[in-house]
C-alpha cells in the first residue's frame, strides 16, 4: 500500500475524548521506549511526526495521525516504565488498557517488543490479557539493526516457542528496524488487506 497522505490529528487524554470511531484503526503498544514512535515514522516516511525520544516516557496521550484520508494510526504511551511516578504509571495502564478495552473501531494492536531481549514477563501478561478480551493483535520486533542476524533469529525462536507453552497458535509476526526501514511494506500491506476485510 501507498501512503499518499498522512497528517497528525490530535492527542487525546482518554478513549471516550478520541475521534468518532468511524474509521479503521491501528494502534502501537509497548515498553517505553520500544520504539512506537519511530515505527510510525517509519511507516509514513515522516521524520518526526511522532515525537520520538530517547528518554523513556515521551508519548504519554493517545495520539491519532490520519492517513490517506481513511484510516488512523495511533500512538499510545508506554507501559512498564519504572522511572515515572507510580501514580502516573497506573493513570498510563488505566489509560492503555481502556482504550484498548473500549476502542470500537480498534482492528488490529501492533504489539511492540525489542529484538534484543528475551521474552519478558510483563509483555507476557500484557498479550495475555489481550487473548482474554478477545483483541486482536500482532507481535512487532524492533530495532532489530541492533543485533546480529543470527541472534536476532534466536530471539525470534524462543520468543515463538515461550508464547506457544501459553498459546496453542502464534500471532502475526513483523520484524522491523527504523532505521534500515525492514518491514515497513509488510506492516503497510498487512493494514491495507484489514482494512478490506472490515466494514466500516
Ligand atoms: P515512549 O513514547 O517513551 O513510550 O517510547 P517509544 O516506544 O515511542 O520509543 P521511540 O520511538 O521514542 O524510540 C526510543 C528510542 O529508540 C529513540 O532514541 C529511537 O531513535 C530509538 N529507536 C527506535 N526504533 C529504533 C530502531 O529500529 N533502531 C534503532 N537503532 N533505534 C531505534
Ligand atoms: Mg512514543
């Protein structure tokens, strides 16, 4: 798919504050710092759309971009950074987990993980209770520029089977960098044949 137009929205501090739902959208989670924002960058070939950073705790409302003319891509804070105030940390997960709860236009969550890491447990927890509300998703590997091919394909290896002692079936995997553009088609074509299958 082409991204002929793409145009930042608005950011919203709750789901009940976001657009009409009357439009498909998709929407990026993960770990602070994961790369969330990059990604969508990356995907619209836009350099700073998204505000990118490299201190953890940069997005921190629900940010919509328009793409198109018929389509959202949303921006969602980070989960699991220790270094914020926990108070806060806890207004981010109740905001995470409504929108996601809640968001009828919701098609597909892109759920972000590093490449360079093992499987980590409040990930684990976090597609686990996706698979309990029934939302759909898929598992993106970033930064994968980072490592070796070779380790990278280890990481992919074990990440699968720890998700399989869990679930009898893997999600739809994409393995990306920002940086060398790895997977942007991919995502992009992945979108464009949901978007056919919803009505909306
Ligand atoms: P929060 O908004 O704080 O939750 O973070 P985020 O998940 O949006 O991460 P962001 O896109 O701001 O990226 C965090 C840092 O990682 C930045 O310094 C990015 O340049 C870097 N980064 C993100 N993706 C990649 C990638 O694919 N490769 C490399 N080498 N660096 C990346
Ligand atoms: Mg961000």
């Amino acid at each position: 798919m082409k991204v002929v137009s793409s145009e930042f929205l608005a950011s919203y501090p709750s789901f009940d504050k976001c657009p009409e739902p009357k439009l498909p959208e998709y929407a990026f989670v993960g770990r602070s710092n994961v790369g969330k924002s990059s990604l969508i960058n990356m995907l619209l070939d836009k350099k700073q759309l998204a505000k990118t950073s490299q201190t953890p705790g940069k997005t921190q409302l629900i940010n919509h971009f328009l793409i198109n003319g018929k389509w959202y891509l949303v921006d969602l804070p980070g989960y699991g950074y220790a270094k914020i105030a926990k108070t806060k940390r806890k207004d981010f997960q109740r905001l995470i987990k409504d929108y996601i709860e809640f968001r009828l236009n919701l098609v597909c969550l892109f759920v972000l993980v590093d490449s360079r890491h093992k499987p980590q447990n409040n990930d684990l927890l976090f597609m686990q209770w996706l698979g309990e509300k029934q939302v759909p998703f898929s598992i993106v590997f970033t930064k994968t520029d980072k490592l070796p091919k070779m380790k990278l394909a280890e990481n992919i290896e074990l990440y699968k089977t720890t998700m399989l002692d869990k679930w009898e079936s893997l999600p739809e995997i994409f393995t990306t960098s920002s940086e060398t553009k790895l997977g942007q088609e991919e995502i992009l074509n992945y979108i464009e044949k949901l978007n056919r299958s919803v009505d909306f």
